[in-house]
C-alpha cells in the first residue's frame, strides 16, 4: 500500500510539473524600441516560418508593455521573435529564452536589436 500511494505521488508531482512547464513560458513584452510595433510574431527557435500575429488588431506603443500568454504545445525553451514597425521594417531577436525569463523588453536603435531580460 505504501509502495503504491508513492508511485501515485510521484506521478501527481511529475503531471503537475509539466502543466507547470506550459505556464512558466508567459512573459511580459515590452516596448523600448523608439518605434510602434504593428505586428510581433513568434516562433521556435529552430523554425524556418513564423507564426501568425500575436498582437491582432492592436498596435504596441514605444513604453507600453503587455503580458502573453504563451502555450506551446512542445517542450522548448528558446524562441525567435520578430516584429513590423509602422513602416513596415521588420525587427528579429533570436534565441530568448521563455523557460528562463518572465520580461523581455525589447531595443531597438536604428540598426541593432537588443534585449534585456528579468
């Protein structure tokens, strides 16, 4: 009886933890590229194509921030990001790490894209 309540255990703490897995890759985005973001995409890091839009009909004003809620099906840590900016330029950060970091602020200053992380 003992040895099967701790079988049951680990495997509610193992459940539990990968559901906790899915949640630990939402982040707070924000913008300190001296632009209007129009359109942030994302993708795995490992990907040739981006994913559809996640911003919508809304536009991501240079100082404001937003929280994303980021559920990817598969276990994967590192992630690209790109956006277009009103003129239509398109900004990439490679490599930011969803399983590590809660905020990803963004920088742009005319022609390198850098980012901080907390």
């Amino acid at each position: 009886m003992k040895k099967q309540f701790l079988l049951l255990s680990a495997a509610l703490i193992f459940f539990v933890s990968m559901s906790t897995f899915a949640q630990v890759q939402d982040f707070t985005l924000v913008n300190k590229t001296g632009v209007t973001i129009h359109h942030v995409y994302i993708t795995q890091h490992d990907s040739d194509t981006w994913g559809e839009d996640i911003l919508g009909k809304d536009v991501f004003m240079d100082g404001d921030e937003t929280d994303v809620s980021f559920h990817p099906i598969e276990d994967v840590c590192l992630w690209d990001l790109k956006i277009d900016d009103a003129d239509g330029n398109a900004i990439q950060w490679s490599s930011i790490d969803l399983c590590k970091w809660v905020t990803v602020t963004l920088h742009w200053d005319g022609s390198k894209a850098t980012a901080t992380f907390d």
